[in-house]
C-alpha cells in the first residue's frame, strides 16, 4: 500500500470518525428512499443500530414520520439540487425522540430544525439527500417560556385582578376603537354603564373583603350574560361598563335590565351575613351626533345618574327619559 492510498483511508476514518460523533443526526437516503447512512446520534436517540437499517426504506422503518411531506421535501431537493430548510417553527419535529433534558425540563419531545442537502455523485447527478437533524429543544423551549410569559404580562396589564374582567385603561381602549369602527363602518354598538347601588353601605356593614366578595359576584353575573363579542370591564370601584357590539339601544335595554333583575336577585353569603343589593344603569346607542368616545360615555353616565334619580336598581336609555 503506496503513502497516498494510506492518506486516504486516514481521511476516511477521520471523516467517518466525525460523522459518527457529531451532535447532528445524519441520515442519507437514496432516490427509492433507502437509508445509507444513520450516525451516532441517530442510533442514541431512535435506539435502532445503523446495520438494522442501511439500505431499508426510511418510511417503512418508522412509519409515524409524515411520508407526503417528506417525499415533497425530497423530490424537491433531488429536482432543484437546492438545500431546503424547515424550522422547528414550521414542524416542531421530523422524528419523535425523547427529550434528553432533565427531568424539570418542559419540552416532552426533541424540538429540531431540519436541513436536507442534495449530494452530488462523482458523476455530478444529485442521487443521494443528507437529512441533518438539530436538535433545538433549548432554543426553542425558551422562546415558548417567553411567548407564555409575555402573554401573561399582556393580559396582567388588561385585566383587573380582582373581577377578571378588563381593567379601566384596557377597556376604555376598546371604547376608543369600538367608536372608531362605528365611523368606517357604521355598525352599531351600545354602551352600558352600571354600579353597585349604596355599595359604600355594604362595606361599611359587612368590611371591604365583604365588598369584594360582592363586586366578584357581580362580574360573574355580568360575564354569564355576555356574548363572546361584548367587551366587559371594571370601570372603577363599584362601576362597570360593557361595550354590546352589533346592538341597538332597545336590545341594549333588554340585556340591561335582565342584568338588573339577575343581580337584584342575588344573595351573597359573606360569613354568616346574607347581603343582598341592587345596581342602577344607564344605556347609550352610538350615533352620529357623538363626537367622541368620551361624550359617548358621558351620556350613558348621563342615563346612569337618572336612573339613581329614579330610587335605583333602575334602568335608563339616554335620550328617551
């Protein structure tokens, strides 16, 4: 054996060496889909030895992998002779291997990003694809953590902790829009704004723990009533308004008082205290004279305070008093 012959099967062990240990799967398919090559880390995370598997189909060995979107992949690399990419955005996984995070890990699989490589013959034909196989799962285990956390923090800063429903400067955010989107589109919407009547008397009955016992049973009731479209929110201490999308002033009237009646209704048990109260409401249908989304709460405010005029647990459509 001549010195270059020697070099060579060096080079070869070496480049074997390395595609044995490297911490990217490797597998090699042929044009008929048959693996001729599967390394180290395939082997460590599928449990199957590469001599169980050279020149058998790939699909047929494990056939939970999606064989249409592979075959594309593959007809497409061995046609355009391009690289193609798939992140673990697109496809969280190509094969389903086990995580090898410790135990406190979140990830319940091996997220990975997938490069298929076309690899050219001596003869300069594309008759063999590489698949690499990263594994991401800590990339992408951290950006879902942060997409959770951030979701969080959105509907923290939305939402009052207490009622759940939108907090003042969410939802009055959503009355700027709502009356934006009555002047493109004329679609009719009605606010109706209500509080707890002589809720200062239940607190200093029965203590503010008492009073917010009351104010959650409210919300509920609010939230019980209203469609998936409305937009409900804590207005401030014992007030509270909701946005009837699509509705007009007279089906507003109906929500309202039937809100009115379920609340009156209620019985909230606070210790050994049975504390019943009522609310008071005023309604407002948009329209063209409203010049803002200001006025348009002044004047449901407006019906709000007529119908404490009127002895409470009452309600009032602006403009028709």
């Amino acid at each position: 054996m001549n010195a270059h012959s020697s070099n060579e099967i060096g080079d070869l062990h070496w480049t074997l060496g390395l595609i044995q240990n490297l911490e990217v799967g490797l597998v090699v398919v042929d044009r008929a889909g048959c693996i001729k090559l599967w390394n180290g880390f395939m082997e460590n995370h599928s449990g199957v030895p590469a001599r169980d598997l050279t020149d058998k189909q790939l699909l047929k060995q494990f056939p939970e992998l999606p064989a249409s979107w592979l075959h594309r992949k593959l007809e497409s690399v061995f046609l355009l002779r391009n690289a193609a990419y798939v992140s673990w955005e697109q496809r969280p996984y190509l094969f389903h291997f086990k995580s090898n995070r410790p135990i406190t890990g979140i990830a319940q699989f091996m997220y990975q990003n997938i490069t298929l490589i076309p690899l050219t013959s001596p003869t300069g034909e594309v008759d063999h694809v590489g698949i690499l196989i990263y594994d991401v799962t800590d990339t992408a285990t951290g950006q879902i953590a942060l997409e959770k956390a951030n979701k969080k923090l959105q509907t923290l800063s939305r939402e009052d902790r207490l009622t759940g429903l939108y907090n003042r400067g969410y939802w009055e955010e959503c009355l700027n829009h709502e009356f934006e989107r009555f002047n493109r589109s004329e679609l009719i919407s009605t606010l109706v704004l209500f509080d707890i009547d002589h809720f200062k008397k239940v607190n200093d009955t029965y203590g503010h723990q008492a009073g917010d016992e009351v104010i959650r049973e409210v919300s509920k009731a609010l939230q019980q009533q209203a469609r998936k479209t409305d937009i409900a929110g804590r207005y401030g201490g014992e007030e509270f308004g909701v946005i009837l999308t699509g509705t007009k002033g007279e089906s507003a009237m109906i929500f309202a008082d039937r809100l009115r009646a379920n609340i009156e209704a209620l019985v909230v048990s606070y210790g050994e205290h049975q504390i019943k109260f009522t609310i008071s409401l005023g309604v407002s249908e948009i329209n063209y004279q409203i010049d803002s989304a200001t006025e348009w709460l002044e004047q449901a405010d407006q019906a709000l305070y007529k119908s404490k005029q009127s002895g409470r647990n009452w309600t009032t459509l602006f403009g028709a008093e």
